[in-house]
C-alpha cells in the first residue's frame, strides 16, 4: 500500500504542467532588464499555457537614439521559416521589454496573458482619534455618503488622446514593417566540366535580391584557360549570368529552383603552330540549377554558406581555328556543360 506522503507526491508530480519555454536572444543598454529577468517574465507569461512552442525562438534588441528615444527590434522565428519582425519605440526600456514579453507570448499562445506588475503596497490606516467616543458612546456616527455607480469600464480606461509627437507619452508605438525584400552579394568558385576542351576552374561574383518566395541574380563569371586536345590552342571565356529563380524554404534553409541565360565570349589562341590565331566567338547558353543556402541565427543570419549547381544547354556554339587558313576546328562548345561551385554570400538587408 502507498503511504499517504508517497500518494500526495504522485499527485503533485503528476498534475505539474511541462514549462513552456521559448529562446529569446536579448540585447539592450545596461539601464534596461537584464535577459534573465526578460525570460522569467516571458515564462510567467506562458506558465499556465498548453500551448506546444517548440521550434519557435525570438531575438530581441534595444538601441538607443537621439533624444534617448528607444527602439525595439523584434523577429519571431520557427524551424521552417521566420514568423514576423514587429519595431517599436518608446522612452521607458522597461515597457519595451513588456511589450516584448507580450508579442512573444502572444504569438505562442494567442490566450496568453502576460502576469500584471504587483501593486504597490497601500498606506496603512490612519491611528484612531484618542478624542473620538468610545463604542459604547451614544453619539451616532455619521453616516457616509452613497458611493457613486461605477464608471464604465471601457470609457474609464481609455485615455485621451494627446498632441501628436508629444515628448511626454512613453508608449510603445509601432513603426511600419521592415521591407520583406532583401539584397546580397556572393563570391563562389568551382568547376566547368564538359564546356571548355578540358575541366576547369570557375571563378564568379553575383548580386541578388530575393523575397519570400522569388530570387533573381546577375552576376560575371570567369572560365580559366585551358588547352585543347591534343594541342593546337588555348581557350578561356567569361560570361554574365542571369537567374529568375522560385525559392523553396525546407526549414532554416533556402533552395532556390533557378532558369536563365550565360552570356559572353570564347577567347582561343593557337599554340603551336606557324602563324597562330587569336580570336574571340560569341557564347550564349541556357542555363538550369539549383543551389542550397543557410544562413545561421548565430550570424544574424547575414552571412551564409552556398552551394550550386548548373545545367548549361549551348544556344550559340563557339568554335575556334589555330590558324586563320587552317581548315580543321581545333575547339567547338558541347552542345551540354555543366558547373558546381561553392561560395559565401552576404546578405546587406
């Protein structure tokens, strides 16, 4: 048989309700809250909620400006993508990570209802008049006037409304939404396989811009020389890239599905041979890919690691002679190439 002491810690144990927790990343000037008490606040906030947060996570950051005015950078995230960016302002660091605790709870749990401060103790009563009658006094005590009806709630608690831009109210006013449209730059090389006579090295510079679910990308590309086979020149191109792309979100990663077209120039030089040739012969390709970019929350997300490929269809084949009267072709695009490369890009907003 359970003693009555072991029953009652089963029962306890068993109705404890798991702690909801969310991570929040917080960043302020040292005469706001400190992280710590903001998660205890965010977690008082969600004590009594059956809501499931895992996955999602927060990064909260004050800044102060001119005239000691704060703002509140905000951005809700889950696994599979980022959830919103809310920016506010006020003069009070305290209610700006309030209203932190409250964005974050909400959006956990929209019945959450973030605990209220504790008031302020009241005054004691004031000692009792050594001059008034006793109880037993026959002198009737006064009789206090009816108390008024309650005010309406609604009207009561609505304050009115002051000069716009006035410096004295201190609460949080929400600025218009940060743009969803982004732009970055990335570096890459890799390899050019069966576009050249031989395999080589790529080396590639891109701007971007991109959305929620759309990307586009233009960017140069430089194809080191490489000899034909078995001798009689030396080839090397460049071409400018455009990309329209579709943009996937698996989870913290972004996969862009792109199309578009190479652009450039063959540039071929005998070797070898009695009076060698230089010349140069338009290239213009159709290109099919796909890439893979992660950019991690440790970087605030800015800097990623990228990895592509390209499936390059020929549209107008370059073609070479070592010698102007040689009769014998000694370089002519494939009619299919393919390139891989790895690089690095930075994202600027």
């Amino acid at each position: 048989m359970i003693g009555p002491s072991m029953a009652l810690w089963l029962t306890a144990t068993i109705a404890e309700p798991a702690a909801v927790t969310v991570p929040l990343e917080w960043s302020a000037p040292s005469q706001c809250p400190a992280g710590r008490e903001v998660g205890e606040r965010l977690a008082r906030a969600l004590a009594e909620s059956a809501a499931d947060p895992r996955g999602m996570r927060a990064r909260a950051s004050i800044t102060e400006g001119e005239r000691g005015v704060l703002t509140l950078e905000l951005t809700l995230e889950r696994d599979d993508g980022p959830v919103g960016q809310r920016t506010m302002q006020a003069s009070d660091c305290d209610e700006l990570a309030n209203a932190a605790v409250l964005v974050v709870a909400l959006a956990v749990d929209p019945e959450a209802r973030p605990e209220p401060k504790p008031s302020p103790n009241p005054p004691p009563d004031p000692p009792p008049d050594p001059g008034a009658g006793s109880p037993d006094s026959d002198v009737p005590e006064p009789h206090s006037p009816p108390k008024p009806p309650p005010a309406d709630v609604a009207s009561a608690e609505e304050p009115e409304p002051g000069p716009a831009g006035s410096a004295t109210d201190s609460t949080p006013t929400e600025r218009a939404p940060a743009s969803s449209t982004h732009v970055g730059l990335r570096a890459s090389a890799g390899v050019g396989v069966a576009t050249l006579p031989r395999t080589t090295a790529v080396i590639s510079l891109a701007a971007a811009t991109w959305g929620r679910a759309w990307r586009a990308e233009l960017g140069a590309s430089y194809w080191t020389p490489t000899p034909t086979d078995p001798t009689g020149g030396r080839i090397q191109q460049w071409t400018i890239d455009a990309r329209g792309c579709g943009l996937l979100r698996p989870g913290p990663l972004e996969l862009p599905l792109c199309g578009g077209l190479d652009a450039g120039a063959v540039h071929g030089e005998g070797v070898g041979v009695l009076a060698p040739r230089r010349a140069a012969s338009l290239r213009l390709a159709a290109g099919l890919g796909a890439a893979l970019v992660w950019r991690p929350a440790r970087w605030q997300q800015r800097v990623g690691p990228w990895l592509g490929a390209d499936l390059l269809i020929a549209l107008v084949r370059a073609r070479f002679r070592a010698t102007p009267t040689a009769a014998e072709l000694v370089y002519y695009t494939p009619p299919v190439g393919a390139r891989f490369a790895a690089g690095m890009e930075v994202r600027f907003r």
